[in-house]
C-alpha cells in the first residue's frame, strides 16, 4: 500500500476524511454555541429567584400570574376542563375571561413531568414555564438564523437574551400568555420570512410551519397575534404577485397548506373555548381608563422615555436609516422583498408601544430579528461589533442596577416577600370545602384565591372591573351603611386589611375621586379596635389584618 493511501492523501478518501474532521468540529462549535447561549437565556430569566423562592414556597410575580396559576388548579382537579368562567374572581357574577386552554394545559403537562421529582410540581412548573418557553425561542432563533446565513447572527441572540423587556416578559414566576406568545409569533414571523425566500417544496413546508404557529398564537391571545397576523397579510396582499397568500382570486398552492393549517386549528380552538375572543381591552369606560392608568402594561411610552433604549439599546436611533439602505440598496432583489414584512411590522408596533406599553415584547422582539438582517449592508465586521457593545450601554445599566440594587430599592424588595409570606399565611387559614368570600384590594385577590381556594370580590383582569370598583368603594367609604351593603351584595365572609396609604390612593384613582377624611381603610388598617360592629378583628401579620364579616342572629 502506498504512503500516500496510508496517510490518507489518496483522492477516493482524502475528501470523506476532511469532511469528517470539519462535521466534528462544527458539531463541537454548534454544541458550545447552543450552550453559552441557554446558559444567558437562563441565566437573565431567572435572576430573580430569590423574590420566587422564599423559605421553601413559591412565588409568582404578578397578580396575573395568580389567576392562571388557579385555573391550572382547576385544570389539575378536573382533567380535561376548559375553564370558560371564573368563579374565583368577581364574585358571585364572576366573568368570562379572556385567557384560553394553551397555556393552562401547558403548564399542566410540565407539572406532569415534575411530580416524580418534587411536592411542588403544579407551582413549580408555573414558575419555569416562561424561561423555558425563552429557551425553546432562543434554540429557535439559533437554527433559524444559521439556515438563513445571517453574518451578524449573534448581535439578535444576544438581544434576544439581555433585553430587559424580553426577560421580563419570559422571567422565573411569570406564567403569562405573553411568553407563549412571543414564542409563536417569534417562528410564525421567522417562517413567513423564511417562506419568502425559499423555493420548490420547502416554501411549502414554511407555510405550514407559519400558519400553524399563527393559528396557536391567536388562539393563545387573540390580541396582538391577531392584529400582527392581519398587518402580515395585508401587506402580502399588497405586494401581490406570487408572494402574496393569493393570486388573483386562488390561494397559490405554496400556501394552500399553511391555510389548511391555519383555518383548521381556529377551527379546533373555536369548538374547544366555545366562545369568540373579546378586544375588551379596548374598552372605553370611565371606570377602566382610571384603572388602567394604575397598570404598567397599559400605560402610554413617550417617545422621549429612555426605557426605549434600555430595551433596545443605541442601535434603535439609527434603525430607520438602516432600513432605508436596506431598502434602497436591495430594491430589485427578492430577499428585500422577503425582509419588507419585519421592516413594516417594526414601524406598526412602535406607535402601538407607544399607546400600550405591552406592545413592547413584540416590538423589540421584531427589532431583534431584523437587526441581522439590518447590519448586512455592512461589511465591517469590526465595526458592526464595537458599535453593537457600545450600543448596549444602557441595556447593561439595567442590568447594573438590576443585580446590584441600592439600598432603597434592595429594602423594597425583601418588604414585599416578606409581605407575600405573611398573606399566604393568613390565606391559607381560609381554607375550607365551604364557600367563604373575601374582599381585598384587586392586586392581592388573585393571590389570596390561589392560596386559600376561596372566591374573591376584585381581581386583577378588566373583566372583574365591577368587583375592583366595589372593593375600591368600602375602602374609601366613609359611610358605615354603604359599605355594609357592598359586603352584603357580595356575600363576603372576610376582610383584607393593607397599607392603609396605598389602598386609598389607588383606590380614589380608581374611582376618580378626593379622599375622604377618614376612609374605613384606615380604621380597619391603623386602628382595628375602632372597626365597625359588623367587622370582628380575627388576625393579623405586621403588614395585614383579618376581619371576619359578623353573623346576624
């Protein structure tokens, strides 16, 4: 046998061999990749762990969190149960709420998953549903990208990662809708894109993989995935040709199937909620623009504010002119053609943002796509990458602060776990297999209802707006009658007694109205011995009392 055979150089087995070689290291890269980048996903999602785990239980970071958590509950006690009416909140009417089975059964199915390894699986699956739901976004965005060859692939997985908002919206205790969202949204768009740009049988395949993810994403929340879907198809429209959903007056066969998907699990997600989506956030009453001012979520974003940055980073600033280059220099080529749909639903989500905060999840989540796509044009990979770390400045600031609170802020952190073991502590005490209604301010009721399986008068979704406003009544009251009455109309058997100042406060921000002299807010809070004959003082932490609603004989 020949040296050269023997040490490989032969031209039958010289190429196999190299090609090996490379597949194992791009295997070793891709693995190192992939783990660097989960460990950033996870690693910002969760760095608030101390404020979820707290001697031994768990936490959720917001009221929402509470209400779905309680329908997973009710899901784990009834399998099978789509819950279509919340008795637990606005009570006795209750309400139709907005949120759908997705989510609920999601968690469930983790929760499934988990009993063989902990007592908590129900809340521990609710706390780490959100970042895995990141991860699962992350792992896609990562494949994609590669497949799409985009040279500045690492500047959107990093924002993707570090973005304050995006974490927010996917961190530790957050089982909301809006992670399940940004998820599907993430690959409908991706997908559409990807469509776009691809030829023969995988522009089909695309089309499913788009119709399908939009199909779950609106019957997760018909609200921003819907209004996203619809600005998609539009402009698809629009462009027309055979990019376009149709030509003429067929649906071109690339994406007969897409839509065969698509209409088929709005079609499932119809016949399983049994009830059309209500836009009841748009609501104009007096009552729910007053409450909506007291909801981060819902409040307006100057232009001028530099959380803008803090979500983004300086790259934003020069993201219109980076997108008329785009524009200018690809204006006969498909791929910017491809590219125009992100372009368009960047510029619609900013004013959106700007209307409703919760719009920012989506806007900076398109922002993130379209970055790589936007440094294209540049050919300086140096460049790109010292102005993309200088560009993060403020998003590290953030962080700054966020790791390293000061004093002030580190106080308020632990007063409030604090303030949340002593309400589970005293809700717990209502527990009973017998109905016992309780009335608190709205933002702590769905959470007294998780711990205690007992209905509340508030909670903390605008379809409850008429139990929020009568909670905010006794609370301001001043007239012993009147508040007597809402308790009666509500059938309430406990009282929850806060901080006094904040309850009034938000209250009469409610309500739109002064402060009175002397709220019963203040007496059940400051001076327990002063409540009304028909409130018996029954318990209390150092941020809560308890008031149990007398009988009459």
């Amino acid at each position: 046998m020949s040296e050269d055979r023997l040490l490989g150089k032969d031209s039958d087995c010289a190429l196999p061999v190299a090609d090996l070689g490379w597949g194992v290291i791009r295997g070793i890269l891709s693995t190192i990749e992939i783990a660097l980048l989960s460990a950033l996903i996870l690693a910002t999602r969760c760095t608030n762990y101390q404020d979820v785990f707290v001697a031994g239980n768990i936490y959720f970071v917001d009221a929402d969190c509470y209400a779905r958590m309680t329908r997973v509950q009710m899901c784990d006690a009834q399998l099978g149960l789509i819950v279509r009416h919340h008795a637990f909140e606005n009570f006795p009417q209750g309400t139709t709420p907005h949120t759908t089975a997705p989510l609920d059964y999601l968690i469930l199915s983790l929760s499934l998953l988990l009993k063989p390894f902990t007592a908590h699986a129900l809340d521990l699956a609710g706390a780490f549903v959100s970042p895995l739901l990141a991860l699962l976004g992350g792992w896609f965005l990562w494949w994609w990208s590669r497949r799409m060859k985009f040279q500045y692939r690492w500047v959107m997985l990093i924002l993707y990662a570090i973005s304050p908002i995006l974490v927010h919206g996917t961190e530790l205790g957050r089982p909301d809708h809006q992670s399940l969202s940004m998820l599907l949204v993430t690959i409908a768009i991706c997908a559409e894109w990807s469509r776009g740009e691809a030829t023969g049988a995988a522009t089909a395949r695309w089309a499913v993989v788009s119709g399908t993810a939009w199909g779950l994403a609106i019957w997760n929340s018909a609200y921003e995935s819907l209004v996203l879907f619809l600005l998609v198809i539009v402009l698809l429209l629009v462009l027309g040709g055979k990019r376009a959903p149709h030509s003429g007056a067929a649906i071109p066969k690339s994406r007969r199937a897409g839509w065969v998907c698509f209409v088929l699990i709005i079609t499932i997600a119809l016949l399983i909620e049994r009830r059309v989506p209500s836009l009841s956030v748009l609501h104009s009453n007096g009552i729910f623009r007053n409450w909506a001012h007291t909801i981060g979520e819902l409040a307006h974003i100057s232009p001028v504010n530099p959380i803008w940055l803090r979500w983004c980073g300086y790259l934003l600033l020069v993201a219109p002119f980076l997108i008329w280059m785009n524009i200018r220099t690809r204006r006969d080529g498909a791929h910017g053609v491809c590219a125009l749909p992100v372009y368009v639903l960047l510029f619609a989500t900013y004013p959106l943002t700007i209307w409703q905060a919760r719009w920012g999840y989506f806007f900076v989540l398109i922002f993130a796509v379209a970055l790589p796509d936007l440094l294209a044009p540049i050919k300086s990979r140096a460049a790109v990458w010292i102005a993309f770390v200088l560009s993060i400045f403020p998003i590290l600031r953030d962080w700054d602060e966020r790791l390293w609170p000061n004093e002030t802020q580190l106080a308020a952190r632990v007063e409030r776990r604090n303030e949340s073991a002593q309400l589970r502590e005293l809700a717990l005490d209502l527990r009973s297999r017998d109905v016992h209604p309780f009335l608190a301010v709205w933002w702590l009721s769905p959470s007294i209802a998780y711990w205690s399986g007992q209905p509340g008068v508030a909670g903390s979704s605008h379809e409850s707006l008429n139990g929020i406003e009568d909670s905010a009544r006794f609370f301001l009251s001043d007239d012993l009658q009147k508040a007597r009455e809402i308790l009666e109309r509500h059938r309430v058997a406990w009282v929850f007694a806060y901080d006094s100042e904040r309850v009034a406060q938000n209250s009469a921000a409610v309500l739109n109205q002064e402060l009175p002299l002397h709220p019963l807010c203040r007496v059940l809070d400051r001076t327990p011995s002063q409540a009304p004959p028909f409130l018996i003082f029954s318990a209390q932490t150092a941020a809560f009392k308890l008031y149990r609603i007398a009988v009459e004989r």
